[in-house]
C-alpha cells in the first residue's frame, strides 16, 4: 500500500475474513474433549430457596458434573465484586453479597442456581431439565421508584427500604437560593427507559485447565480485570491464570464486566480437567446481561429575566437491579455528572441521585454510561424551557452556550476547546432547517404530523487514562503491533496500524495487531468510554517516537555519521542536507543482520494527561401518524465535532451505529416486568429492535477542533450517536405533536403510547 496518513478513509482490513467467515470467535473455538455447560436459572423474581433435586441430572446420559452453590465452598468465594459509592452522610453504599450460584434466596428471574456440565450440549439441556429446585415464593418489586414505596419487598437486609446509596454532589443551599430569586423556573420530569444491549454475539467462554494453569477464552472489552479476578477468588497466583479475547462480535459496554458464569465455568474445567464451553442463548443473555439505562428524572432550570441560565438541580432514581454489578453505582452519579449541564455556562447546580434495588436483572454502562443519560435531562429540559417560556430553542441554546475556552464547568471537568456556534451553524446549513416549513405541510398534505428535535450533546471520554504499546518487528518481515484494547468490531486492526504506518512508515499491510491476551499483553485499558482511539493512538505515537530516537545512533553508524546529523521523515532516516537515507525496514534488516535484537522491539505505557470532549449537533426529523401513532425518524443530520479523524469512514459507522441505538431506545426498544417479576420482553419477538427501516439516511458531517488534551488532536467518536441522539428525536416527536396539544412524551415512543398521549389531548380539548 502507498503511503498515507491518518485522516484518511482506508477500508478496513479485518473485513475480508469477517465477511468470508473467516472469523473466528468463542463458539468457533474447538478443544480437544472439550465439554458443554448449561446453567439452571431462577423461574421466579424473589424466593426463598429450599431442596435442590440434582439426582436425576447427575445420572441423566453423557453428565460429568452438577454444581450447586453448596459445592463452591472452600473452592471457590461465591460472591461477585462491585465498587461502592459515598452517600451524602458520607457513608459508604451497602454491597450485599451477589453469589456465582444463588444460595439461600433467589432475588431476579435467571439468576444461576445450578450449573450442569455433560459431554454433548443436547445432553446438557435435557440433564438441566431434570434440576428440581423448590421456591418459597416472596412478594417482588420491579418498578425503579415504586422499590422506595413504603412496604414495598425488600430484598436485602443490608439495603433498608431498597435504598442503595443516596448520592449528591454540589452547592444545595446555593441552588435553592437561585431558584427562589429567578424570573423564570422550568421543572420536567423523565424516565429514561431500560434497555438491553443485545450485541449480534451473545455472551461466552471456554474454560480450560492445564499444567496447573487455567485459561479462560471470553468475549470480553479487555482480560485483565477477568484474570485477576480468577486468582483471587480461585486462590490461584496470577501467573497461574490466563485470559483471552477471539473476535468479539458486539459489546455496547456490557462486555465489560466479569460475570458470574466466568467463575462457575473455571471452577467446572479445574473440576473436571477438561474444556467447559458455554455460549448464552438469545433469551437468556435477554435475561443475564447487564442491562442500560432506567432513570426516573426531574429536571429543572432557573433563568434570569433575559433567560440565561442561573442554575440547574437534577434529581434522579435509578434503577441497579437485584445486585451491584461492577461500576454500577458510578454511572447514573460520578460518571453522569461530568456532562451534567452540557454545554452551558451555568455554574450553581444540585444533583441528587439514590439507587434502587429491585428484582430485575441487574444495570450497569451500556453505549454512552451515563453520559447520554444526563444529555437527554439536558437537551429536553432546554427544549422545554424554550416551549415553555415562548422564545426560540435555538436562540436559547446559543445564549447560554459556553464560548470562552477553557472552560472550568461547574462539576470540575476541563473543557479544552469548542466551538458550539459554528457547529450549529454548520448543522442548520447541511440539515436545510430553513426548508423545514415546507416539509411539514408536505406531511400535513399527506395527514401526517411532522417534528423538528435539536439536540446539542457534548460526552468527556472515560477510561484509564494510561495505555500500552509494544512494537515489535518479526522475523518473517512482519511487524507486531500489542495494543492494550480490545476491537468489538470497531476497526481496530484498520486504524491502529494506519497509526504505526503514518508514524514510522513501515507497510500497512505488514502490521499485525495483537489484543486481548493476557500472556502476551501485561496489562491495559480495554476498551469503553470512548477511550479506545484517542488512548491507544497516543500510546502507539509514543512508542513509535521512542523507537525512533533510539535508532537514530545506530543509522547514524550504517549512514556513517553521528546521530545528531540523521532526520526522520516518511518512513526515511536522512543525513540532514543531503539524499543519503536508510528506509526503517532496511534499518531493522541490518540491526538483525548485526544482532541488534534490542532495537526489533519497543515499548511504552503512555499516559494522557487530561480528557478530551467530542461534541456535536443532531437535527431529527419524525413524522406521526395521529390515527395510529406510528412515529418514524424520516430525516436525521449529525455534525460532530471529533478533534482530528483518524478514519472518516470508521467515525461515519460509529456515529451511524450509535445514532441507530439512540433511535431503537427513543422509538421501539423497551424492557418489560410483569407484575410478579418475570421478563415479559425476553425475545426478539417481543423486544423491537430497531431495523433498517426505522432508520433513514443521516449524512455525518465533521466540524473539528483539535483536543488539546493529548498529542493527537483526537476526540472520541465511539458513543457520540447515542448520546445525542435520544433527545433529538424525542424532541422532534414532542415537536411534531405540541400543536396537537400534546405536552409530553416519553421513550419509548411506541405506536400504542403516542396513540394515547394524542387522544388524551383531543380528550382534553373536547372538554374544554
């Protein structure tokens, strides 16, 4: 491949074997003697649990064990760990223990009681059948607000009233006192729905145990954290555990976290000595994977009387589930607050936010983690506060933009550069909001109600903000590139080597990216938050640079000069002032012809000094169907704000991918309890997934301003769909209804739902 730099759209390399099926992920990993796993899961959302009937599995064909929790003790530590939050009082949030496999009570429908393990999975399933577990049945709760309710069931001792932590973080007394001195005061309350993540690959592992040594092959968003679970919990030393990451087909951020099936499948392989596999069904991941989301909101905004914000207060009930998964307790507080106020200049502020437990499948990060969730409070309450006050959404917005860089917000975050102006100028051009008019009487003429949603989000890029990097340059003239994330079908193998390539200039088509090993990779961030790019591409700069500084001397020696008389520049190390030079790979064939093996490698952990802040604006379009309250995103425009590219094409498909689980979230997707705590949207027949259909054409247009928070200029791209989109095209929905009196929706915005909203408000007109 010819030379080229960053910026520029290469196709990306990984997609010739993905699409050849050439993959190779957790389901295509064959052992010899390898075993299958099938895990009992809890048929009801709260009991007591009683005898544990394991005979009939244990002696049903091809089963090689059946465990309960009664077997892990001494063996392995039956509970999962998860950080804890500081409450207002300053104490510290209850982490009630979360067991492998239930023991005692089972507290969310398909929580593993039992995991079955035979030679074939057919015999698997039908030995799993045979488990007889007998509920003492207890009364459940699964509404996030209603857990609070006075006599509500409670679910753990060391969580009275279901209360979990009860965080807050800034000046409430100032807050109210800004309040009680404004012209103007807005109040609006939300519910963000919860949602599943449903990645095209469901969750899986492989155990093995070998030589005193377990390896466990997972389809994760990084291994280290996996690995020095294992050995804490298994009594194993950390050399003795091995963890690794094939193709990973999908994560959403709910591939992070350990899982309770890891450790009961290690447990099984160190058991038995031989391989166990287990691959999720689509219910079941349904019901087991950590699901997004699910806030219950009041927003509110106090103005001057020339509407420039003089305070916000937030307060907010979100829903964990039935235990703490990982970071859990950070999202919907520390995590969301970093974009709290957006991007505007307000500086007196008041969040509030406790959690719930309830009988549901427990919550954690999904695309955005807590990001989008406080942009939707953000841009629907500015939405609303324009309607309400009778003035211009975007005349507002601008008038309370931040314009002055940088800029300390009011939660401490450190935003570096932006220009919000001229990315909404750049918008309204390539959106044509002056043509909108037009096209509403165009669905007017057709009997349609047509909408226009803004929303303007900003995220901060999470994460380690440290990364590793080795290079390496391999005797079969390849170079080994060791990166410390992990693809989930990003186009890491792509970008990452267009890195090494337009630093050092050796072949793109030579660089191999290794990822995910624990053996071979001592340790590094992963991949979330948006952190990927930006962290790695720096770390890959880094180590670049550092090898070439330290070839220098020895070029200088093959150019017979010294190392201060040699550049480099494309791929060339050059005796200044003249057309001497070395290219790097004659430079790597002489050092290994002269057994300099020293400098065929290098590495380097770089460390990021600050976060970057990808911005951006979204203009949707709907159009709503007032006989049936259909509600379709016809028309969505995105101009982002990503610092310098690295691939314009990859941005263009994260962005396009994000937006599309925006609109799923605001439209159709929707997670459903009955009463007694069973998951009534456990299938795709049940749960809407977004289709192609629902989602139009969306040009992505970039408007950059290089970060100056790392040595790239980048900004993160890979949740910027979804956190603006859910405002967007719930404000372009309220939009296209307001005229009809309606004066509040909220997502999911269901057919059935928008139905009823309009004719409650033809009700209401009636009756006046």
């Amino acid at each position: 491949m010819t030379k080229f730099g960053l910026s520029q759209p290469a196709s990306r390399v990984e997609d010739a074997r993905f699409l050849r099926g050439k993959g190779s992920y957790v389901e295509d990993i064959r052992h010899a003697g390898e075993t299958r796993a099938v895990f009992v899961r809890a048929t009801v959302a709260h009991a007591e649990i009683g005898e544990i009937d394991v005979e009939a599995a244990r002696a049903a064909p091809g089963v090689l064990a059946v465990i309960t929790a009664a077997e892990l003790e001494g063996r392995l530590v039956n509970d999962m760990d998860a950080a804890q939050l500081q409450n207002r009082d300053g104490s510290m949030c209850p982490r009630p223990p979360r067991p492998v496999l239930a023991t005692g009570r089972v507290r969310h429908v398909g929580e593993a009681v039992v995991l079955v393990v035979a030679e074939t999975l057919p015999q698997a399933r039908d030995a799993a059948e045979l488990v007889v577990v007998d509920y003492k049945d207890l009364p459940a709760v699964t509404d996030t607000a209603g857990a609070l309710a006075e006599g509500a069931p409670q679910l753990h001792e060391a969580a009275p009233g279901n209360l979990c932590f009860d965080w807050g973080m800034g000046d409430e007394a100032a807050t109210d006192a800004a309040f009680r001195a404004a012209a103007h005061t807005v109040s609006l309350d939300l519910i963000n729905n919860r949602v599943v993540a449903n990645p095209m690959e469901t969750r899986g592992a492989v155990a093995t145990w070998e030589d005193g040594r377990l390896h466990v092959a997972m389809n994760g968003q990084g291994p280290w954290g996996l690995k020095a679970e294992l050995a804490k919990k298994l009594g194993l030393k950390p050399e003795q555990v091995r963890v690794t990451h094939p193709d990973v087909g999908g994560g959403f951020g709910m591939k992070t976290f350990n899982y309770p099936e890891h450790f009961a499948l290690a447990h099984a392989a160190m058991k038995l000595g031989r391989p166990v596999k287990w691959i999720a069904e689509r219910s079941e991941g349904m019901l087991t994977d950590v699901m997004g989301r699910d806030h219950v909101t009041c927003a509110e905004a106090a103005f001057d009387a020339d509407h420039k914000l003089t305070a916000v207060r937030f307060t907010t009930l979100a829903g964990l589930g039935a235990y703490l998964s990982a970071f859990a307790v950070y999202i919907p507080s520390v995590v969301a607050s970093k974009v709290l106020t957006g991007v505007y200049d307000v500086q007196t502020f008041f969040v509030n936010v406790k959690g719930t437990f309830t009988n549901t499948t427990p919550v954690d990060a999904y695309r955005g983690a807590g990001r989008p969730e406080s942009i939707y409070a953000m841009e629907r309450l500015m939405d609303y506060c324009a309607r309400t006050l009778g003035v211009d959404p975007l005349a507002l917005r601008r008038k309370n933009f931040i314009t002055e860089f940088p800029y300390k917000t009011c939660v401490g975050e450190n935003y570096d550069v932006g220009d919000f102006n001229r990315v909404l100028d750049r918008a309204l051009k390539e959106a044509d909001v002056a043509g909108f008019a037009a096209r509403k009487a165009e669905s007017a003429a057709q009997g349609r109600l047509r909408g226009l949603g803004l929303a303007y989000y900003i995220e901060s890029i999470l994460g380690d903000q440290n990364e590793t990097t080795r290079i390496e340059f391999a005797e079969d003239g390849g170079i080994d590139l060791y990166v410390g994330t992990q693809s989930n079908g990003q186009g890491h193998e792509t970008v990452f080597a267009q890195f090494l390539h337009d630093r050092i200039g050796v072949p793109f088509e030579k660089i191999r990216l290794i990822q995910g090993d624990t053996d071979r990779i001592a340790h590094g961030g992963g991949t979330g938050g948006s952190r990927s790019v930006t962290m790695q591409g720096s770390s890959i700069q880094g180590a670049a640079d550092a090898w070439v500084d330290r070839v220098k001397p020895f070029a200088g020696e093959e150019l017979e000069v010294s190392a201060a008389d040699i550049e480099f520049a494309d791929g060339q190390f050059r005796v200044a002032g003249t057309d001497r030079t070395l290219g790097v790979m004659d430079v790597v064939a002489k050092a290994r012809a002269k057994g300099r093996h020293d400098l065929l490698t290098e590495e380097r952990e770089t460390v990021v000094p600050g976060r970057s802040y990808p911005n951006g604006a979204h203009f949707a379009e709907v159009e709503v169907d007032p006989e049936t309250g259909v509600t379709r995103v016809v028309k969505y425009t995105v101009v982002d704000d990503f610092g310098v590219l690295m691939n314009p094409v990859l941005a263009q498909g994260q962005v396009h991918g994000g937006v599309v689980q925006g609109i799923g979230q605001a439209i159709t997707e929707h997670v459903v309890w009955d009463e007694d705590g069973q998951l009534v949207s456990a299938s795709l027949m049940d749960y809407a997934m977004p289709r192609a259909d629902d989602a139009p054409m969306m040009p992505f247009h970039h408007e950059g301003t290089p970060s100056t928070a790392n040595a790239i200029g980048m900004k993160g791209c890979g949740e910027a769909g979804t956190v603006g989109a859910l405002a967007a095209v719930t404000n372009a929905a309220l939009d296209a209804v307001w005229e009809a009196g309606v004066r509040h929706v909220d997502m999911p915005m269901t057919p059935l739902r928008m139905w009823r909203w309009l004719q409650g408000a033809k009700a209401a007109v009636a009756a006046e």
